[in-house]
C-alpha cells in the first residue's frame, strides 16, 4: 500500500523541522525533510563552482547526482556527483553559509519541479506505513492531495529565539533579520504563511515542543 501522507509546510524557526521529526517517531513514520535536498543542491553547485542563478548549470548537477536521506533515525544525507566519491553533506548543508545561498537555488521553477519529482519517487519507494514530507510547498504542490496537510507557524520574534539558541555566536537582531530575509525571498517563489484550503493552521507561538508534537499527532490520528 502506498504510505499515508503527512504534509507539513511552515518557514524556518516554526518548530516544522524538529516538531514533525518528533511527531512521525512517536506515529512510527518516516520523515522526509525537503529542504535538505535544496540544501545539498546549493552544496553542490559550491562544490562545482556552478552558477547557482543558472538554472541550467543547477539542473547540470540534477542530472549527474545521487542523492540519498534517511526516512528513519538519525537524519544522514549523502550527495555523490558522477564520479564515485559519496559526500556525506549531513553537517555541511547546515551551514550559516549555505542557509544563505539555497534561496538562489530554489527560485527556478525546472529545479523544483525535478525534486519535486524525486520526492515523490522517494516516498513511493520508502516501504513505510506513513511518511510526513516537510518543507515550503509540499501541502501545495509536492503532495496537494495528501490526507493530512498543516501549515506550522510562528511570530517572527519567536522563530528568530528558536532558531538563535541553535547558532552560536549570532545576536537575536542578526537571527531575526536572517530569518525575515530568508523568507522575503523564499514567499517570492512559494506563499506558505497562508494555509491553502482544507489546510490546517497550527501555530506554534505559544505552544512549547511537546505540545506542538501532540497537535500534529492528534491531527494525523483524526484523520487515520
Ligand atoms: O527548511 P529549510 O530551512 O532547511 O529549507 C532551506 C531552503 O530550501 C529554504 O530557505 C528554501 O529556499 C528551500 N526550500 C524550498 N522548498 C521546500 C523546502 C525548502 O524552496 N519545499
């Protein structure tokens, strides 16, 4: 049988990441982070020297790599670019720098439409009873038809404090202005602070992590 989708969207510092880990552990699903896959594409084409605002130099790389995450576990992402070397990138996409650089990337619409793809095919071929996929516009385009679809969010102020507890040596002002920067570019590709219709709002402002863990379950076990 083909996995139940749980399609989660939200921008960074909305608890999306570590909260719909959490959540498809506790429903003994996988986890499909997207954005990591835009992460190691920006990897990438820094390690080619690619133009990233090139989207055929991009889709050069897309045509080349293999590229592999775990669904379950510890999360592990390897890129191998043609050439037999496998790159485990799990630390290297998380990168104050590479955050910066990924929003050139992900604005060509023939690139997205090719993870978009590989997703899918991830998810298809996962074998596992369910699969929350993550990211910016999975309720939207990745997985429109997905039984349960929530959009996460959170006040700017306290995405910047979630996320300023996660990197060292940057003030709250510099967080915060990362952060909204980020976005600004990001809803130029893709809206995800307005939940499509049918598309569950839950925003996690005043909801600490294990409560926002149990809205997300509680939604997923409604609609089993
Ligand atoms: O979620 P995360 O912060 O890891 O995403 C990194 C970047 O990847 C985002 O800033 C965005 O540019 C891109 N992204 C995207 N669509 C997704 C997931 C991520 O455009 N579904």
């Amino acid at each position: 049988a083909a996995p139940l989708l749980v399609a989660i969207d939200g921008p960074a510092g909305s608890g999306k990441s570590s909260v719909s880990r959490a959540a498809a552990e506790r429903l003994g699903f996988g986890i499909l982070d997207t954005g990591a896959a835009y992460r190691s594409l920006a990897w990438a084409a820094v390690e080619t020297s690619a133009d990233l605002d090139d989207s055929a130099a991009v889709g050069a790389i897309l045509d080349v790599w293999t590229y592999a995450i775990t669904l379950r576990g510890q999360q592990r992402v390897t890129v191998e670019l043609g050439d037999g070397v496998v790159h485990d990138v799990t630390a290297a996409i998380r990168a104050h720098d590479v955050s910066g650089l990924v929003s050139r990337v992900s604005k060509h619409p023939e690139v997205r439409e090719r993870l978009n793809e590989m997703f899918r095919r991830i998810v298809a071929e996962s074998g596992l009873p369910g699969v929350v996929i993550e990211g910016r516009d999975i309720t939207t385009v990745v997985a429109p038809d997905a039984p349960v679809r929530v959009l996460m969010t959170a006040s700017p102020e306290v995405r910047a404090q979630r996320r300023a507890g996660e990197l060292d040596g940057l003030t709250h002002a510099q967080v915060l202005a990362d952060i909204e920067a980020r976005d600004a570019k990001d809803a130029q590709v893709v809206d995800f602070f307005t939940p499509a219709p049918g598309v569950t709002l839950v925003d996690t402002s005043n909801l600490n992590f294990a409560q926002s863990v149990e809205a997300v379950v509680e939604i997923v076990r409604a609609a089993q």
